[in-house]
C-alpha cells in the first residue's frame, strides 16, 4: 500500500493506493510519545484534524479483508506538523488563539 499525506497545519488528509481484496482501512498517526490519532475508512482517504502542533506522527494504512482480518501493513510516512503560534485575538480583553502552521509556508 502507498501512501501520501497533505498537511495544512494542524491538518492532515492521507490517501492511499488500494489493495486488491481489502474492504476497508484502518488508519493510525502515532507520535513518538505514543499520542494516535485513528481513522477507519472504505474509501481511499482519510482525514485528520487537530492534530498536535511541533509533532513527529508515523502514519500507517493497515488494510482488512471482508472478515476484518488485517491483511497489509503500509510502511509507516514521517508526517511533522506545523509549529505552534499564540496569537493575541483582541485588544479588549485577554484571550488568547492557538494556531498551528507550516513555518516553511511562510519563508522566503
């Protein structure tokens, strides 16, 4: 199975190549510190959102059979989300937004 992923920030959509006699997808983002983020599909995508700023994620695709046997384990994709940013929303009180970006988006 291979697989490709687009990251907008905090973001995350996965697509992959279908495997002959898979009837759905089970797919994980781990970080190193054992944070996952799952997503199970019959389709050829999934998405992620919210996923933790300034984090190192190991995206797999396992793919299952109509007796929901895994069949194939893609090889895992190092997915880095964007840094994380405070900015201050309003001048009137403090409160406070959290964004998640690609810092690279943004150089020059």
């Amino acid at each position: 199975v291979n697989l490709s992923v687009h990251l907008n920030g905090s973001d995350a959509q996965v697509s992959w190549s279908t495997a002959r006699g898979s009837s759905s997808y089970s797919v994980l983002a781990v970080t190193e510190q054992g944070v996952t983020a799952a997503c199970n599909s019959t389709a050829s995508q999934c998405s992620f959102t919210g996923l933790q700023c300034s984090q190192i994620y190991n995206v797999t695709v396992q793919t299952r059979n109509s007796a929901c046997n895994s069949t194939v384990t893609s090889a895992p994709h190092r997915l880095v989300t964007g840094e994380s940013l405070v900015r201050l929303a309003t001048t009137c009180w403090p409160a406070f937004l959290f964004l998640c970006v690609n810092v690279s988006d943004y150089l020059l």
